[in-house]
C-alpha cells in the first residue's frame, strides 16, 4: 500500500489502517475504469512525493478521483463487483 494511500485513508478519511488496506487490495483487483484511474493517480503521486515535483496533469488527475462524490460512487462500485452484482 503506498504511502501516500495510508495518508488519504488515514489522516483524512479517517479510516482505520485495516480497512485501507483492504480498499487498496480491491482498487487492485477491480477492472472499473474509476478504480483502475484512483490506483494509477495514487500511484503516480506516490512518485513525486513533494507537491512542488509533481507534474499538472497528475494533480488534475488525482483531484478528480478524490472527490466525495466520486469516492462514494466508487465504493458502490467495489462493493458491487465484489457481490457480483454489476
């Protein structure tokens, strides 16, 4: 799980490291489009780790991901991949 994952989860989600972990494991596994693009930005923050090196595109892209509504969109997402539902 990269850092900068345990961070967002963490410090401003507020969920406990377990449940990060677990998120992170099933953003893995998904083949959504909106899982797939929150897993490359979050990757690809996690190598520019100063907000100063990161390049425009990957801040635009990252920010588009962790928006509330998209966040939650997202988990309905996985939950229903998961279920086998969607």
């Amino acid at each position: 799980m990269p850092a900068f994952w345990k961070f967002l989860c963490q410090r401003w989600l507020g969920l406990p490291y377990e449940l990060a972990w677990c998120w992170w494991g099933a953003l893995g596994k998904s083949r959504w489009s909106q899982a797939t693009a929150l897993r490359a930005a979050v990757v690809a923050v996690g190598q520019h780790p100063f907000p100063g090196q990161r390049p425009d595109t990957e801040k635009t892209a990252l920010g588009a991901q962790i928006e509330g509504k998209q966040l939650v969109e997202l988990c309905a997402d996985l939950q229903g991949e998961c279920s086998g539902y969607m």
